[in-house]
C-alpha cells in the first residue's frame, strides 16, 4: 500500500569561523508500507531516492514511519527492506528499538514545533507584526 509521510532530513556545515552547524528538516515521501514484526507494533515503510542513479547504494529506504528515521538503506527495495528486517528483528536490534525509537519520535516532534515556529514567524513578518 501507498503511503505518503514524512523523514528527518540532516546536513552539516562549517561556518565561516570553523564552527559545525547542523540543521534538520521534515521531507515528504511517498513509500510502500513493509511488515517488519516487532514487540512495538512499529511501521515501516519504502521510498525511492528518486535523485540518485540506480544502483547506488542509498537509491532505497526504509524509514520507521512515525519517527521518520532511517532504518536501513540499499541499492534495491528488497536490499533495503531485507537490512531493516536484520536490524528491527535482531537481538542487539529489538534490545535498542524501544530507546531509540522514542528518542526519534521526541525529536521529530521538535523538528515538527521548530518548522511550526518559523512558518509563523515568516506569516507574521510578512504581515508586519513583528
């Protein structure tokens, strides 16, 4: 099934003084949903990297949908939806899915109020209320 949702996208940079400053965003995709059973009930879905060439070794994703992090990545969808079926299914894996996810939903959801916060802050600019 179809299903459009959201990742974290991330990138670093250097300042001008050396500093390193990351940011992140939210980016809608459209991916097939992916049964990977877990103790959580989590979701799991697939998306094409439609920018990068076929074969490349990222060209697919799986992302735990209500997170919209990155579980694993390869250069098919069967590649990338086997390596997340490894890490979600794996003892290490199952042992580390309940912290980690959590801690990728609580962030997602400062990504989600940062994004909020500056749509609002560019209206009422906009609108000289500042």
């Amino acid at each position: 099934m179809n299903l459009r949702y959201q990742i974290v996208i991330g990138s670093r940079f250097r300042t001008k003084t050396g500093k390193y400053v990351s940011s992140f965003r939210l980016k809608p995709v459209t991916g097939v949903t992916v049964v990977i059973p877990n103790p959580l009930g989590a979701t799991f879905a697939v998306h094409e990297e439609k920018y990068l060439p076929n074969g490349h070794k990222e060209k697919f994703v799986a992302t735990h949908v209500e997170s919209g992090c990155a579980v694993a990545m390869g250069a098919t969808r069967n590649e990338a939806i086997q390596k997340a079926i490894r890490v979600v299914t794996s003892q290490a894996g199952q042992a580390a899915l309940l912290h980690t996810l959590r801690q990728d939903v609580a962030f997602r959801r400062q990504i989600e109020l940062e994004e909020a916060f500056d749509a609002r802050r560019e209206t009422r600019g906009s609108h000289g209320l500042d």
